[in-house]
C-alpha cells in the first residue's frame, strides 16, 4: 500500500507536489522546499508563489496555447474578408485589421498573411478630391490624346523649391528615436520653369517674385521661342500645360496662337500625374534634401547643375510614358494615377 502511495507521489507535477505538502500541515514554505526538493528540483520562489496562489484560490497551472482563446491560425472566410477590406479601406494595418474585422489572430499573422497575399506595407500618397465630372474630363482626354505623336511635344510646368529640405528618409539608430531636423522659419526660395521635350530640357527660368499672367509671358518669350528656334526636326509642336489662369489668360493664348504653337487647350483639372516633368522635379527636389543648401547662391547653383545633368534620354524615357499613363487613367475610371 505505501509503495503505491510512492508510486502516485512520482506522477505528480511540481506544483500538484507542493500543494501535497503544504495540506499535509507544513505551512512554511522553507520547509516545504526541502521536503518538496527531496523528490523534485523547485525554486523556492516557485514554491512560494505556488502557496500564494492556493491561499488566493487563484489558478494555479499556466493555461497551454490552445486553452487561451486566441489562435494564429486564420481562416479562409477571414481570409476573405481581410483582402476585401485592405482592397477597400485607406487606412489599414495590422492592428486596425484585427481590431476591425474582430479576429482572433495575431497582428504578426495577419501581417504575414497579407505579404504572402502580394500585398506590402507601403507609404501612402495624397490626391486631389476628384469629382464624377472631372474624372469624366480625364478619362475623355486621354481617349482623345493617348496617340499623340510624343515626338512633337513639349511639356511645361512650374515647382518652387527652398533651402533646409527636410530629408523624407535617413538612418538612426532605434534607440535614439526619429532625428529630428531644424528647418528656419523662412527658408531662402525659388520658383521654377521648364520644360522638355525628347531632344532634351528647355533652359530653367528661376525667378523669386510670384508668377503673374506678364510674367509667364516674358518667360514664353525669353525661354521658348529659342529652343524653338534651334529645333530643326520639330517645326510644329503641341504644346502641353495645365489650366492655370495665368497659362489660360488672353495675352498668353494670342502670343502663342501669333506663334504658331499648338497649345492642347482642354487638359483637365487637377491632373499634374499627366505631366511627364513632374518626374524631373521630384528628383531634383529628391537631390536637393541631402545637400547643405544655406542660401539662395548654393540654392540656385544646385539647381542649375541638376538641371544641366538631365540628357535627352531621360527626357525621352519620361515623355514615353505618356501612352502607359493614359492607359491608367482611362483603366482606373479617371482616379489619380501613381507615377
């Protein structure tokens, strides 16, 4: 009888052992240590958070994994629903998902699921408000104009660029946090124009004063007729820019008309993804925030240089996307494009 009694002591887990002898009377947890060591190696810290638990009737075995309500596993209705609300939400992560959709699966599941899916947790990119009718417009456009002949235009835009460029990404360490980036209150800036075309850029114009319907035309004047002048292969050329007021005023629309410019008059609102140049003015803002520009000289010599650095091959690869990109637009029913 006693060795079975022994023999039932040896299935015993630690915490059931302690148990055992502390009901046998033994209310000091030393001394229920050293009884408890003689059969199985226990901390006796172990032995005491055991007895507090008992005498709180608190539980007193961990739970396993599959005990706790929670599962890693995710199904294949939540699959669904994960990818239509990814597809259909603006602000999604894992932890909106999970919250949202109330799934019991882990943010690193979910997270490891939409990357399996194709899907990657990217930067996001703002866009105008379009309405129904100026997504009609775009769409329009780009039916009538996605076989224009690219060898023939010229496109035309404006930017403004400043000194102290915050940088959008840089390396630190995890522990210091983001650095942190002192811009002045005024940073010294220039407002832009060009243009290019496939044989190459147009000469910049950089100027400080804000842009009026006069001054766009003295800038037509100073900085276009040359180029046009030098264009032997290009006789005729469309002409391309947005519906700003000044590009659309009366003075402007007769000088180019006296000219012989074929301006494309009916490019819709809000659509600057339609513009190849907007390419070349993001990577010379990009090249801009890693230099130390503190005044307007360094400001204006760094553009210049980047500007004399853009061959004509660049040029050709931007405006050769022009077919791909009203492809897009007329494929995503007018909503703005990423390019």
């Amino acid at each position: 009888m006693r060795k079975q009694k022994e023999n039932n002591t040896f299935l015993l887990t630690p915490t059931q052992r302690i148990i055992a002898v502390f009901d046998t009377g033994n209310k000091n947890a030393t001394q229920v240590h050293r009884l408890v060591n003689r059969k199985v190696k226990v901390s006796k810290s172990k032995v005491y958070d055991t007895i507090q638990k008992y005498q709180n009737g608190q539980p007193l075995e961990r739970k396993k994994r599959s005990d706790c309500g929670k599962t890693r596993k995710i199904t294949k209705p939540q699959q669904q629903r994960i990818r239509q609300y990814v597809n259909q939400s603006q602000k999604t992560s894992a932890r909106i998902i999970k919250k949202q959709l109330k799934l019991t699966a882990s943010e690193s599941a979910i997270t490891k699921f939409l990357k399996n899916e194709g899907f990657t947790y990217t930067s996001t990119f703002k866009v105008p408000p379009l309405t129904p009718v100026q997504k009609q417009q775009r769409i329009l456009f780009c039916q009538r104009h996605i076989n224009d002949n690219m060898n023939e235009a010229i496109f035309v835009d404006e930017t403004s660029v400043e000194t102290h460029l915050a940088p959008r990404k840089t390396w630190t360490l995890k522990s210091n946090g983001p650095k942190k980036f002192v811009k002045p209150s005024h940073p010294q800036k220039f407002h832009l124009w060009g243009g290019i075309s496939v044989n190459g850029t147009i000469s910049i114009e950089i100027f400080e004063d804000n842009l009026t319907a006069k001054k766009y035309l003295k800038i037509l004047k100073k900085r276009l007729i040359p180029w046009k002048q030098k264009q032997k292969n290009m006789k005729n050329f469309n002409f391309y820019q947005d519906n700003d007021p000044k590009h659309r005023a009366k003075s402007t629309e007769k000088w180019l008309e006296e000219n012989n410019i074929n301006w494309i008059r009916d490019w819709p609102s809000y659509s600057p993804d339609l513009n190849p140049i907007e390419n070349l003015w993001w990577q010379l803002k990009s090249q801009i925030q890693y230099e130390t520009l503190n005044d307007k000289q360094q400001l204006r010599k760094a553009i210049k240089k980047f500007w004399k650095s853009v061959n004509p091959e660049q040029c050709q690869t931007l405006i050769n996307s022009w077919v791909k990109r009203c492809q897009q637009i007329i494929q995503q029913k007018g909503e703005k494009i990423q390019y």
